[in-house]
C-alpha cells in the first residue's frame, strides 16, 4: 500500500530533499563549523601535491650544499600539511556525524508525532509496519545523507574546482581537454542516474510491503498457529521478500552499471591527457615536477568525480527515502482541534450531560454503507444508558464518535451543551474514559500500565483503582507484583486479567463520561460479578453507556437502547421491552432460555 497525496509525480531529487530543510535549519552553527573543517581539509588535500612539486624541482634539483636542507624542509612541509588534513577531517567527521544523527532522530520523532495524531480512517488504509518501515529505514538512509554523502559532496566539489584552478595554473592546454572530456562524460551520467532514483523508490516501497506484512503476522500469530498456515504465511512473507530482493538488485545492478561508467569514462580521459603530459616532459615544455602535480591535481579530480557519482546514488536513495517520508508528514488529520476551542464549565459531581441529533456517518473506507443513521440521544448527567442490538448495529461506532475519531456527515453531539467539535480534542478525551472490547495492554509493568489513565497519578491511587476493579490480588500474586512486565499485548496475562487492567485504567482516570463496551466479556462469572459490582460502584456520580451482547449485565441500567443497522429502534427498560416483543425481546428470549 502506498499513501496517496497531492504531491507531483516525477518531482527531481533536489526539489524532494529540499522538504529536508526545515530539519536541518536549527543547526546552521553545526553546519558552518563542518563547514570551516571542511574547507581546511580541502585546503590541506589540494596543498599536498604543490609540495611534492617543490619537493621534486627544488628538493631533488637543489645544489649538493643545500640539497639535505631542502628536502628535510619539505617532508617537514608535508607532514605539517599532514596534520592539519588529519585534525580538520576528524572534525568534519565528528561534526557531519552529529548532524546525521540529530537531524534522523528529529526527522523520527517528527514522523512519529506526526502519525499517532492521525484518525482511524489514515489507519483504515495504512500498514502498521509500513510507517514502521518508514521510521526505520527511510530515516537510515537520510542519516547517511546528511551524517556523509552531503559533506562528501561538499567536500569533493571544493576538490573539484580547486584541483581544476590548480591544474589550469600547471597546464591551461592539457586541463582544457580534461574539462572538454569530462563534460561529454557526467551528462550520460545524470541522465542514467535518474533511472537509479526511480529504483531506489521502488525498492523502499517493496521493503515498506514486506514489513507491513511481517507486522500484521506477528500481531496475529496464535491465529496463525492455531489455524496452521506457518508455512503458508512463510512463504507469502518469501514472497514478498523476494519482490524486496528482485527490485534491490534492479538498482543495485543500475548502480554498477553507472559506476562502470563513470570509472572507465573519466579515468580513461585522464590517462589520454597524462599521455600527452608525458610527451611534454619529454620535449622540455613541463618540468618533472610540474608534471607531478598535474598527475597529483588529475588523481584528485578525478576522484572527485567518482566519489560524487557515488555520492548522486546515495543521494537518490535518499530522495526516494526523504519523499515517502514528506508523503508521510504531509498527510492532515481530517479530526483536529478548532482555532479557537470552547473552554467547558466545571463539572458537577453528577457526570455529564450528552445530547446527539439526527447523527448520519459513513465510513470513508465504506462509503456506500450507513454505520449510523438519523440516530438522536439525550442521557443526562448521571444516568446509566445501556445500549444493546446485533453485531454491526453501530454500538462501537457511536462510541468512536462521542471519542471524535470520526465527525458526522451529519448531525452534531454536544457534551454539557457544548459541541464536541468547538472542544479541544485533549479536553473532550480526558472527560471520557473507556473500556474497550478489545483489551489493549502495553509492553510495560502492572503499575505503569494502570497508571496510563492518569499519568500523574501516585502508587496508591493506582493500587485503589486496581482494587475497585478486582485486579489487585492477581496482580501481587505476579512474580514482581505491581512492577512485573506484562509481556508485549499483554500476553503475561489471561484474558479476564488484562480486561481488568483495563477496568483499572478507566477508573483511575475518573472521567464524568464513561463508556464500557464489552468490559466484563472476557470475565469468568465470579470475576465479572465482582467487577460489575466495582463498576456500579464507579458510575455512580457520572455518566455512563453501556454497550453488552449478554442482557444479564445490563438489566439494572436506568435506561437500555436497542440499535439496528445504526438506528434505535427500541428504548426503554428491561420489562418494558421484553413486554414489547421486539428485537430486545427475542434477543432476550434467546440468552435467558438457554
């Protein structure tokens, strides 16, 4: 799957990696001291073959008095130049690397922030393990751009054109043909690597599906086993392992070709115009030495150009890279907080009041299909409304929308009179807590685990919400008690306990709107009348729905809503609408006789 944006097809390479650019502008200070090391050490490399030049026609030439002082002079040059290449090139080194490293980790932290704030509909049609592809290895391949292809850039550019200003005062005939021969050489060059670029896409796109893959699996292994298709989705992951590779080697292989290319070509253009040096020499029209340094000065170029043609490849991949990650943060959340949201009143003790009117929702993956329709609701502050129907009469949906995971096509629902979408999307979600159905335990202790519905909450108050919910005892009777890993999911744990857990997350965020969906499904029948007990206790004083399949939880509600096909077609209590003979009536008559 790949995300689908407004951005121009076949944007060049440089315009991609310009989105880089507000990542890399807080370090302009980094930047200029790589800079200024960059610039000694292009000073020094480019020094070094003007001294072997006044080595060889002075050193060696000089008179037999003179001759041990001038060569001793020299070497001494040499080796001063020496060190002050190694100093600058281990501060560019130091100072490029830093930068790499910095500006990945702000690129990731962005990427992610980014993403956790997108709704449900981004996740309806994006791969878990793509973003995660995304975060990882897109962002290494950025890292190698700004942490060495850029400085490696920089710094053979400034070999380039010192060694060509170098070489035109040793020789203007000889590096006039190098320069002519160079030029007929790059443009196939270019034009070739842009074909790399268009791989390099292909080939983080391919690794993005093959991970996608990987993730969804492993999130469902026990299915996986329990139906037996190991082997099955081991090949389907080979599979598209395999399509990774074949599209790897399709760049990999446009590479070589480019670097056969560019070493044969340019290289072979350099010993020509030696050739014609030689003879120079030869005749008396260029000294040894300066033969010398024109060598020294085209051995620099022409690595120059070669580490630069190395240096577009990466460059490519990095674009390839930088544009899915830009697709990536160019993606705006449909569900965001208003300019200038309603700050609510203060609370009563009592819970909030809700109210929802003529609500119509589609789902954009399923747009042809009402998840909701003309659905109207009042519940007062402090009542308990349980709401119950089939599956896929929309109980989850409602929850998703007073949550504003999604807003109506139409309609509105206002909490305490106010409209959820004039709200702070921070300010609606803390006043509501919720127990989903499907239970979600994150990779860490007991304590931090409880303590997620209310993060500045003390030990105590965990272990009292722990409590009221029933998950205390089981809980000291893990290995480390409060501070025992729960495993990735929760797999530590059995289905009632991680319910529980969750119970304890709800409780212990104390919201005036609590929604329950399922919570005592995955309980035993002593646990779930213990925990039903706990969460009466817990409704009182707040607002309270109630989504249950089993009618026995939610007889003592004030009031229970029936829904089909997203609408309410029952309201009512127990008695009353099992005396109606409806669709309450047959769903109870099916659960109580059996």
């Amino acid at each position: 799957m790949t995300i689908k944006t407004d951005r121009p097809a076949g944007k060049s390479g440089i315009k991609t990696l310009a989105g880089l650019l507000p990542f890399l502008a807080p370090y302009k200070r980094q930047f200029i001291l790589a800079g200024l090391a960059l610039l000694v050490a292009a000073s020094a490399t480019l020094a070094i073959p003007y001294g072997f030049r006044q080595l060889i026609d002075l050193g060696f030439t000089a008179a037999d008095s003179d001759h041990a002082s001038h060569v001793n002079l020299y070497f001494l040059g040499l080796f001063g130049v020496a060190c002050v290449l190694a100093i600058s090139t281990a501060a560019r080194f130091f100072m490029v690397s830093w930068l790499g490293e910095r500006v990945t980790a702000d690129i990731r932290s962005a990427v992610y922030s980014h993403v956790v704030q997108q709704s449900p509909q981004f996740f309806e049609t994006t791969q878990s393990g793509e973003v995660l592809s995304r975060l990882t290895t897109d962002t290494t391949l950025i890292q190698t751009l700004v942490g060495t292809s850029i400085s490696m850039a920089l710094r053979n550019v400034l070999l380039l054109i010192g060694g060509l200003l170098m070489m035109f005062i040793t020789s203007i005939k000889l590096t006039s043909i190098i320069i002519v021969m160079l030029l007929a050489v790059i443009l196939p060059i270019v034009t070739f690597a842009r074909r790399v670029r268009k791989l390099s896409r292909a080939s983080q796109d391919r690794i993005a599906d093959a991970s996608g893959l990987a993730g969804e699996i492993l999130n469902a292994v026990t299915i996986v086993q329990a139906y037996t298709h190991e082997k099955i989705e081991a090949l389907r992951f080979g599979r598209a392992v395999e399509q990774a590779f074949d599209t790897a080697i399709s760049r990999i292989r446009a590479r070589s070709i480019l670097t056969v290319m560019a070493i044969l070509m340019i290289f072979g253009s350099i010993v020509f115009v030696l050739w014609l040096g030689a003879h120079a020499v030869m005749e008396g029209r260029m000294s040894s030495g300066e033969l010398g340094q024109f060598i020294l000065y085209a051995a620099i170029v022409s690595g120059a150009v070669g580490a630069i043609s190395e240096v577009i490849g990466d460059a490519q991949r990095a674009a390839g890279a930088s544009e899915r990650l830009m697709e990536l943060l160019s993606e705006r959340s449909p569900i965001s907080s208003p300019a200038h949201p309603i700050a609510p009143a203060a609370r009563a003790a009592r819970g909030a009041s809700l109210h929802i009117e003529n609500l119509h929702f589609r789902y954009p993956s399923r747009p042809d299909t009402a998840a909701l329709s003309a659905l109207s609701l009042n519940v007062a502050p402090g009542e308990t409304v349980a709401i119950v129907g089939p599956s896929g009469a929309g109980k989850t949906t409602l929850f998703q929308m007073l949550l504003r995971f999604y807003d109506p096509q139409e309609g509105n629902i206002t909490l305490d009179g106010i409209d959820i979408r004039q709200l702070d999307l921070h300010v609606l979600r803390k006043a509501i807590g919720i127990v989903p159905q499907d239970t979600v335990i994150f990779s860490a202790n007991a304590m931090e685990n409880i303590r997620y519905g209310k993060p500045d909450a003390t030990d105590e108050e965990v272990m009292a919400a722990a409590t009221l919910a029933v998950a205390h005892e089981f809980i000291e009777r893990l290995p480390e008690g409060y501070q025992s890993f729960l495993g990735e999911r929760g797999v530590r744990l059995s289905g009632g306990q991680r319910q529980r857990i969750a119970v304890a997350r709800a409780l212990l965020k104390n919201p005036p709107l609590l929604l329950l969906d399922e919570a005592t499904s995955a309980l035993d029948a002593e646990s779930e009348r213990l925990v039903q007990r706990a969460l009466e206790a817990a409704m009182t004083g707040r607002t309270t729905l109630v989504i249950a399949h089993r009618l026995a939880t939610v007889q003592r509600a004030d009031r229970i809503i029936v829904m089909d096909q997203g609408k309410i077609v029952e309201s009512g209590n127990h008695a009353s609408l099992v005396a109606q003979g409806g669709l309450y009536a047959s769903l109870a008559a099916l659960q109580f006789s059996h």
